[in-house]
C-alpha cells in the first residue's frame, strides 16, 4: 500500500469545474411551491457563482501523464448545522455551514508524485442561538486509497466574523495543495480520492445522513414570523 508523507502547499493558480453538492429537499421550513423553491436555488447558485468567481484566478488545465484524482466533499460531513440544545429546530440553530464548491487541478508526469491544488466555497451562516458574531468553524482534507483506507488527512481552521446585520457569507478557501506520492510510473491520480468535509460531531453527521435541512437564514425566518404573545 502507498503511503502519503505529507501535505505540501503549492501555489499553484486557481479554479477548474466546480463540484456543486447535491440538492436536497428543505427541513423544517419555507413552502411556496416548487417554482419558488426554484427561484431560490437559482438566485443561490447566481450568488454563488458570483462570489466564487471573484476570490481566485481559474485553475490552469494542465497536461498530466494521467487522470486526476476524484476531488468531492464527503456526504455526511457537506454540512455543519449546530443546536443549541437537542433541539432540531430552525429557531435552535447557532451555526450552520455548506461546503458549495470545490475546484481541483493536479500535475504529474514520469514517476513524479502527483500534486493537487484546490479551493472551497464555503457557505456559512449565524442562527437566532449564536452567542457572538465570530466563529471558527474546522473542516478536514483526506487522501485515500479510491474506496478504501484513509492514507492520510490534514485539518485547517477558518475563522469566520459576520458583519452587523448580516446572518450569512460566503468564503473561498485556497487549502494549498497536496502532494501524494507514487510507487512508480504506473500508478495514476485514478488511483486515489482527495475527500473534504466539515470536521462533525456524530450527530450532526447523522443529521446530514438523513437528508435533514435548513437553508441558511432558516432560523431567523421561523422568529421572525412566530406569532406575538397573546394579551389579555
């Protein structure tokens, strides 16, 4: 089995096809049908595009003796939606979090060991339970053996503050780049997987296991709409 040593950062330039994640139905929230849930999604992907766009130059295509390795966000670590409490409400949410891109590009040729440069557009957002405006939210970068063992896994920190007024934003994150070695010229970048996920407790992995969602302003739209005390 090939083993990683280390991580290395390139400075490689950025962007390549980006990797959206899945859509899923929403939990615990909104209505208006399916051509509003579409509008939504439309103007979220707008967005998206938009501020991805902006945060780094396109990946260069590069020539490589091979395929690249398969770059994804793992299911069950996509999403980051903390509770205050053990309540999975939207009214409960503290912190959520969605990994919305992934851009990938790798070089190798002959025996050399293959490199791969990356950036994430991060989707993240303050619930009507934040304590403060900052956050530091932890998410992982993983090499494997395509379908089997981890061979090797870094975790990074981003530390996130929302501006007054404003319950979301979008991050891009250069994570550098990663250096997987080869046995010998045989061995190509099919050969492995370079997973990314929101470093999760097993509960929120369970949550994201089953489909469960809020979109990220869920929170502040159920309090903002709940009914006023009734007066005598």
């Amino acid at each position: 089995m090939i083993r990683l040593r280390s991580f290395v950062f390139l400075t490689l330039a950025l962007a390549a096809t980006m990797t959206a994640m899945p859509s899923f139905a929403q939990y615990g929230g909104g209505g208006g049908g399916a051509d509003h849930q579409q509008q939504q999604d439309d103007a979220k992907k707008k967005k998206r595009d938009q501020e991805f766009g902006t945060k780094g130059a396109p990946l260069p295509q590069l020539a490589n003796a091979g395929p690249c390795p398969f770059v994804k966000a793992l299911y069950d670590a996509a999403r980051y939606v903390e509770f205050k409490g053990d309540n999975e409400a939207s009214a409960a949410v503290a912190y959520s979090g969605e990994i919305e891109g992934i851009s990938s590009a790798c070089a190798y040729k002959g025996a050399e060991p293959i490199r791969v440069a990356l950036q994430v557009l991060f989707d993240l957002g303050k619930g009507p339970q934040a304590s403060e405006s900052h956050k530091t939210y932890r998410y992982w970068v993983a090499v494997t053996d395509r379908n089997h063992a981890v061979l090797d896994k870094e975790t990074y920190e981003l530390p996130v503050s929302f501006p007054a007024g404003r319950d979301r934003v979008m991050v891009s994150q250069d994570v550098g780049g990663v250096v997987i070695p080869r046995h010998d010229r045989n061995v190509s970048g099919g050969n492995f997987e370079v997973l990314i996920g929101f470093e999760v407790t097993p509960q929120m992995a369970a949550f994201n296991r089953d489909g469960k969602r809020f979109h990220v302003d869920a929170g502040q739209t159920a309090a903002a709409q709940a009914p006023s005390p009734a007066t005598p």
